[in-house]
C-alpha cells in the first residue's frame, strides 16, 4: 500500500520527509511506525501497536493506528513548543527586583 492509498483510506497526510512503516510484531499484532527520512537512513519518531483483528479489515487497523501516531505525535510537538516558549522564564526570580 503507498502512502497516497493511505491517505486515501483515512490515513493523516503527513509533513515532507515523514511516512509510515507498518512491521509485523509479535502477539498477532502490527506496529505502525512514524519516522523521518534522513539522508541515508531513516530515523523513529514515534509508533503504536494495533491488533488487526480488533478491526473490519486489515486496512482499517492500520488507518487508525496511523491516526493514532500522527495524534501522539502532533500532541507531543505541542508540548515541546510551549516548552521552547517558555524558556525565556528560565533564571531566578529576586523578589527585591534585583539582578
């Protein structure tokens, strides 16, 4: 399945230089893996495991976890950039208003 019949069947469309990897895992289970294309080799940014039986097909099981990844993910850029604002908090404090 290409990345265009992903999105197609529900999957989110993700930034330039991100995709998919669905691998097999054990325990009948899939791993839907987010990663980044690097120059040579690819690097994990995030996964979730998903139970294709738990679904009406197989395509289905890997729409959603693909939808679950991109949400964690998403989730987790949030945080790191209200942590990257709020770094010009960082430092002490001085009641008095000193240095």
């Amino acid at each position: 399945m290409s990345m265009a019949e992903l999105v197609a069947a529900g999957a989110p469309e993700l930034p330039e230089g991100h995709f998919y990897r669905v691998r097999e895992s054990s325990n009948a289970l899939l791993k839907v893996e987010l990663r980044r294309q690097g120059r040579w080799l690819s690097a994990l940014v995030d996964d979730v495991y998903v139970r294709p039986g738990s679904y009406e097909t197989p395509e289905a099981a890997v729409v959603a976890a693909c939808k679950r990844v991109f949400e964690d993910w998403e989730a987790r850029q949030a945080d790191c950039a209200a942590f990257r604002a709020s770094r010009s908090l960082l430092g002490d404090h001085d009641p008095r208003g000193g240095k």
